[in-house]
C-alpha cells in the first residue's frame, strides 16, 4: 500500500478536482501520483419496448459525437440509484419504474477515482426531458437484437456505454 505523505491540489472545477500527491512507496521510495479526483457517476441502459435507448452527443474533448448510454455525475451526497433515476429524465424523458443496480467499476484507475454505477432500466414510461443547459442530446432507440451488430461494428467509442452493453448481453442472454 502506498502512503500519501503530501497533497496539493492543483485545480478545483465544476466536474473534477486534480491532486499532486507525494507518496511514499512499499519499497521504501518516495514517488508522486497525479490524481483526478471524480464524485462518481451512474450509466443507465434503459428498455423501452424490446430497444435499448440511447443517447448521442458531442463530446468536447475527442471532437466527436458519440453514441451512448445515458449517464451522469452524483451530486453531492446523492445516492448512485437517485442520480440514475434523475439522469434517465434529464437525457432522455424516461421515468423508470424497474430500476436494478447491476455492477460497480472504476473507470480510469489509473489516474482518477472515479467510480462508475450500473444500472438496468426497465418498464419505462415517457415524459419531457430536462437536459441540463449545456447539453444537447440527441435520443436514438435501438433494437435489443442489433445490439451485438453494433457492437462488433465498432461504431460504440464509450468505454461505459461497451462495458454497459455487453454486461447487458450477458444479462439478457441468461
């Protein structure tokens, strides 16, 4: 186990907060570890009459839209199955009224703390979505048995959407 021996932090945002630690390590050197420090986060695959819904945004930092499962961050104090319910709405208009807790992952780490919740959304009903201001998402539903299609196809970049959908495989298969 290594032993922080020194923080500081480096940057403070909205999202994230990024740490310089100085370590010491098990054979007795002394190392440094920057680490982003996430809240966590929950992935949803929601069901909606024999499809997977998903969502498709531009995504900043790759220059791309991507297509993915609904995700979002936990607020302060939230409870990962809140934060899931909520995010369902605000990306994509869905109430669920099955929601199962199926897996917990981290996603990067190597560098980050970031946890990620995921979760099975079933018998779903339709409202408004509440995208949050920056964001405009776009809903795309797909069929469940096209699902390995799309996968193999190699057209899901998202490492939380593949890992999602093949837990799902696994799931609904079974």
């Amino acid at each position: 186990m290594e032993k922080t021996l020194k923080s500081d932090c480096l940057f403070q945002g909205n999202i994230l907060t990024l740490v310089k630690d100085e370590v010491l390590l098990e054979n007795g050197k002394i190392s440094t570890r920057e680490v982003v420090l996430h809240p966590g986060a929950v992935t949803i695959i929601p069901i909606f009459e024999n499809k997977i819904v998903f969502v498709e945004q531009y995504r900043y930092p790759v220059k791309e839209r991507l297509l993915e499962l609904p995700a979002g961050k936990l607020n302060k104090n939230e409870a990962p199955e809140v934060t899931a319910y909520r995010e369902l709405i605000e990306e994509t208009g869905f109430i669920a009224k099955k929601l199962q807790h199926l897996t917990t992952f981290y996603t990067t780490p190597g560098f980050s703390n970031e946890v990620m919740y995921l979760y099975l959304a079933e018998e779903l009903q339709k409202t408004n979505p509440r995208p949050d201001e920056d964001e405009i998402v776009k809903t795309i539903f797909i069929e469940v048995d096209k699902i390995k299609e799309l996968l193999y196809s190699n057209q899901i970049k998202d490492a939380k959407t593949l890992i999602g959908l093949f837990w799902f495989l696994n799931f609904h298969d079974s």
